[in-house]
C-alpha cells in the first residue's frame, strides 16, 4: 500500500477547508475545527426575557399580563427533576407576557415571561 | 505425580471457565461486532505467551439469587505475557458474563494484576468492557472500582497504563481509563460516559445517542478523553504494539533503541515552509523530515489539532515531540491545546522521554469562550509542565513565537537546554500588524492616508524587529540555524544533554493548575 493511500484511509474524520482567521492583526489561513466553528458569540444577557432554565413542567403560575411586579417576586412554578423551582422576577417591571399555561411542559431555554 | 482422572478435572474446569458465559452470550458478542475477552488478550499479546490468573475466582454475591449463578472467572480475564518479548500484565473484562459487570471479586483480580504489574515494573493494559457497576453486589462494588482507582493514581509515571475501551464502559468505571496514560477507542464499539442517554433525557429533556453522546468519535474530537482511534479492534491492537514500541517499561527504563535510519526524502525540510508567515503548512510534516525514517507517531490526531504531540525516533531513541500546527487556526494556544500539551509534557518527564518543541504561533486564541472556560488556568498548565521538566528539553523556532506564546512553548525563560531558531523566525511580543497599530496609533491617525501609513510603520517594525536576532542578541536563542541543519542540530542537543542532570526544590509535590 501506497503512503498516499494509507493516508487516505487513516481519515475517518473530516478536513475541513481553509479559511482566514484574523490574530493579532494578521489575518492566517488555516483551517477551523468543529468546536471553533460551532461557539456560540457571547451576547449580554436580556434581563427582561425570563427563559426556562432547565426542562420541566409549569405548575402554578402566581402573576398575570400588566402585575406591577418587584425584583426576586415568584412568578411562576416550574418543576423539573422532582423539584418545585420557583421562577422569580430578575428585575422590577410590568409583565408584558406570560407565555405559558399550567401544565405545560416547557423544553429548556423556552421563553417564559418578558418584562416590560 | 497427578493421576490421570485430576489432569482430566483440570482441563475440564480450564474448558469450562474460558466457555466465558456461554455460546448463547458469545454468539450476542459476536453479533455486536465485538471479539471475546480472550480473543482480545490472544490476538494482543505473543503468541502463546497468555499466562492466567485467578481463573477458578468465583464471587461473593448471596443476595438476590446470585448464590445460584455461576459467573466464570467473575467476568474479567486477567494474567501476564509478553508483547514483542517484553513482559505485561493485562485484564479484559468479559462482557459475556454477566455483562461484564464489576462485583467485588472481578475488581480484586483486576487488583492482583495491577498491584503485580507495579511490583515488577511492567506496563498494565485494561481492556474495558463491562455493564458497569455489579447492582447486586452493592457497596462492595463500589469499594472495587475505588481499590482500582486508588492503584491506578499509585502506579501513574512508574508503569505505562494503557486503557483499550472495546465496549461500554459507563458511570464510575469511566475513572479508570481516565487515570491511566492512554484510551484506546474503536469506532462503533466505545461508549463512554457517566450518565447515560436515558437518564439525560428524563432529566433534561435532552434526546441524544450512546454513540453521540459518549462514542469513539465523541471523545477522539470533542472531548479528547480517548488518544488513539482506530475502525477495528484490529487496527487498535496494532497501535497498541507500535506505541508500547516507544514507551520504556517502567520509570527507571529506558525505551528500547531503535534502528537508525534517515529521513526519507520526501520530506525537504527546506520546501515544507512557505515564508510567507500567514501561509499554513503541516508541521507533522517538519517532525518527520528530521526524524529517523521520517517516523512519527501522533497521538489525539483529531483532538486539538492546532497543537501536536506524539512520539519520534532520533538517533533509535525515543523522543517527544511538541509543535503549534499553523494548518489548525493558526496554531494558538487555548484551553484544549494546553491540556493537551500539558498532560504530555508531564508524560514525557515523568517516563525520561527529551522533548522537542516546535515552535509557530501567533499566541493564544482570541474570545469570550475561551476566557470564560479558563484559558487563563488551563494555559498555565503548559508553562507549570515545561518548567517542572527535567528531561532534554529542546526548542527550535521556525517562524513565529509571539508574546506569552514564546514564553510558554519551552523557551529558554522555562530552563530550555538548546533553542534553536530558523532566519524566517520572529520573537516578539506581537505580530508587526498589532504592534505597529499600537505604537504608531497617533502617527497612523493623523496621516493623510492612514493606510499607507499603517502600512509603512508595519515595514519599519518588521525590518528592525521581525527577525530572530534580537532574541540570540540577548542569549535567549542559542543559534540561528539553516533548516536544513535542523537535524544534526537537533541529534547534537540529545547527544550532549543524554546525561542532563538538574534538581528541583525539595517538595511533597507542586500544586499544578489541574
């Protein structure tokens, strides 16, 4: 066998193709991996837009649409791994919309309540 | 002298133990892809040279109708032989008895083995697959894989640990191959986590497969938990003789010396490098024009890949090497590629394995991840295992070495013995680009066409900085060679450092940046 050939077949992994990279002010051309390519870009977190932090199930709901409502108040009930989490309100503000009902399985990151 | 009838109850109960778990199990195995336990022990080591332990061990278990169940072996293979003639011990769990699961007595066979290869200063080799934990044995299953993870920390930089993961090996068992020094995979064969598919879904609500989730795949390139991959069982066996190949047998060894051969010419060492420094190239194929017979043999190929480890051979003596890879964004450091570096820095030394670094970086990768996931710890680690080295540690310097990234890859601040440099090779704290934007902003600003200008000041940096001789200026490169001598450069670093001797600070140990 050939080197080229054995090379050939000692890739069961895919080579991505070259691209530019820019370092330092220099810009390179290189390949990317998986992990550089698939990292998410850092966005400064919405304080307003209240998401499921882990998969559950929504068991009670404490606020409806247009509560004046204070920073740590608990809005809602979500129970996930045999816990009863209390969702509660990361700042001072009007509920502007409540996008759940009771009994709603709700899958991780949903959006739960926006703040006005 | 034994009776004929004794003899014959021997090889009858020899028989029936390697029946393993019977050929219903065998023919699941088999279904499976999967050779037996002994198949795997036969076709690793020599031929004939398999030697048995503890074949007639039966287990403890008396709860929950075990007492009635006869479990050959209790599941696990264990014994010594001999691979290219040299001695190791070797334990393959059986997955056709009772899945291969741990109880107390499985786990106290894999300790006799392992204690024995320690006491004889042997390589250990664990072949893992098994269910995982024994549920009803309980406790004493628990105490069995703590007494494995124990002699597994005792034995780590005296034996070589191999771990070859052909099976599932899930939950705590996963430890195991994690304190060893190498993690053999096999493409749809390994599956590897600590909790599984099922319990991630309930929990989560997060649907994903063994093979996904904890596959050969999984862990060659994200996680990088496994070193070496292979698409068989076959072809993971015969990298575990070619990497035993490098290894010395214990801490006090040396390895054995290979046959000198030269590099093969393909590999112009001259031709390998564009000079353009923002041009790739694969540095692996740098390695291979000064090592003999242009052999290397990498280890995490897919893992990292923007920095490279593995082992050569110079003069028939083993040699590790360390090299930024400019084909993979550019050759950075950042959290993994420190890992990565780290872990087999401190192998080398530990095993009296000299270290060649290659050095062509731009520094360290840019970015919120990897300020968030540590790069700042997990960078470190590569300065703390240069530093603790106390094995040849040779640099050569082919183009770039900016900034911390100089420092880190085994410059001479680290207690390098030789750094080597090439003309094209710039030590700097940055690249001109970054450099002359900062110290030029104002001229650059005020200029009526800024770009031209930026362009200029770059010019200017580039030719009074850019080159290797500010550094040997300063003693900090030893020689500027020509590629071409990088070779007998190298071979004559190892030859004058082969009786290095160096002391460290008495101390129970250092505090490493795990």
């Amino acid at each position: 066998m050939s080197n080229k050939e054995k090379t050939a077949k000692k890739k069961p992994f895919q080579e991505p193709p070259l691209e530019s990279l820019e370092i330092g002010g220099a810009v390179y051309i290189t390949r990317l991996t998986s992990k550089f390519s698939n990292r998410k870009n850092w966005e400064r977190p919405n304080e307003r837009v209240v998401i499921a932090v882990i998969p559950g199930t929504i068991q009670k709901i404490m606020v409806k649409v247009g509560d004046q409502v204070e920073a740590g108040l608990p809005m809602l009930i979500l129970e996930a791994m045999k816990m009863r989490n209390e969702v509660l309100a990361p700042v001072g503000g009007v509920i502007r919309t409540i996008n759940v009902s009771v009994g709603e399985q709700v899958p991780k990151s949903h959006l739960l309540v926006e703040l006005d | 002298m034994s009776s004929d009838k004794k003899v014959r109850e021997l090889q009858k109960r020899r028989k029936e133990v390697q029946q393993g778990g019977g050929e219903q199990a065998i023919q699941k195995q088999v279904a499976m892809g999967k050779m037996t336990a002994r198949e795997r022990i036969i076709k690793l080591l020599d031929e004939g040279s398999f030697n048995e332990y503890d074949m007639f061990v039966e287990h403890e278990a008396r709860d929950f109708g075990m007492d009635l169940k006869i479990l050959h072996g209790d599941g696990v293979i264990t014994g010594t032989g001999t691979m290219g003639g040299r001695p190791v011990c070797i334990f393959a769990q059986d997955f056709t008895v009772a899945g291969g699961s741990l109880g107390s007595m499985h786990a106290r066979k894999i300790t006799k083995i392992m204690d024995h290869s320690l006491k004889m200063r042997m390589p250990l080799i664990g072949i893992n697959d098994s269910g995982g934990a024994r549920i009803q044995e309980g406790v004493n299953s628990l105490a069995g894989y703590g007494e494995i993870f124990f002699r597994n920390t005792l034995a780590s930089g005296v034996i070589p640990q191999i771990s070859v993961i052909l099976g599932p090996c899930a939950g705590g068992a996963v430890y195991s191959p994690a304190l060893t020094d190498f993690v053999f995979v096999v493409d749809s064969i390994s599956k590897m986590f600590i909790t599984g598919p099922e319990v991630i879904k309930t929990v989560l609500g997060e649907d994903i497969s063994m093979e996904e989730l904890g596959g050969a795949r999984v862990h060659s390139e994200i996680t990088g938990n496994a070193h070496f991959f292979s698409e068989s069982e076959d072809e993971c066996f015969d990298q575990i003789k070619a990497l035993l190949s490098y290894l010395p047998w214990s801490n006090t060894d040396v390895p054995a010396r290979k046959k000198v051969i030269q590099p093969l010419e393909k590999y112009n060492i001259s031709e390998i490098v564009p000079g353009d420094k923002r041009q790739p190239y694969d540095v692996r194929n740098v390695i291979r024009s000064v090592t003999d017979g242009s052999d290397f043999f990498e280890i995490q190929e897919n893992w990292a890949a923007n920095i490279v480890i593995g082992f050569g051979t110079m003069n028939g003596h083993t040699v590790g090497f360390v090299a930024n890879q400019p084909l993979v964004l550019a050759g950075v450091l950042d959290v993994d590629s420190s890992d990565k570096a780290g872990r087999f820095i401190r192998y080398c030394d530990a095993f009296n394995i000299p270290i060649i670094t290659l050095v062509d970086l731009p520094g360290y990768l840019p970015g919120v991840d990897q300020e968030h996931a540590g790069v700042i710890r997990h960078g470190a680690k590569v300065l703390y295992a240069y530093s603790e080295a106390t094995v040849p540690k040779i640099t050569v310097i082919i183009r770039k070495a900016y900034g911390g990234g100089y420092i880190a890859m085994n410059s001479r601040h680290l207690r390098a013995d030789f750094v080597f440099a090439w003309p094209d090779a710039e030590v700097a704290v940055m690249g001109p680009e970054g450099a002359a934007n900062i110290i030029f902003r104002k001229e650059i600003a005020s200029a009526e066409d800024p770009e031209l200008m930026r362009a200029q000041k770059v010019q200017e940096y580039k030719e009074k900085f850019a080159n290797p001789y500010v550094a040997a200026a300063k003693g900090f490169i030893d020689s500027v060679i020509e590629p071409g001598e990088t070779r007998k450069s190298l071979l004559h670093a190892l030859e004058v450092s082969g009786d290095k001797s160096v002391g460290m600070p008495a101390k129970k140990h250092g505090i490493p940046p795990f």
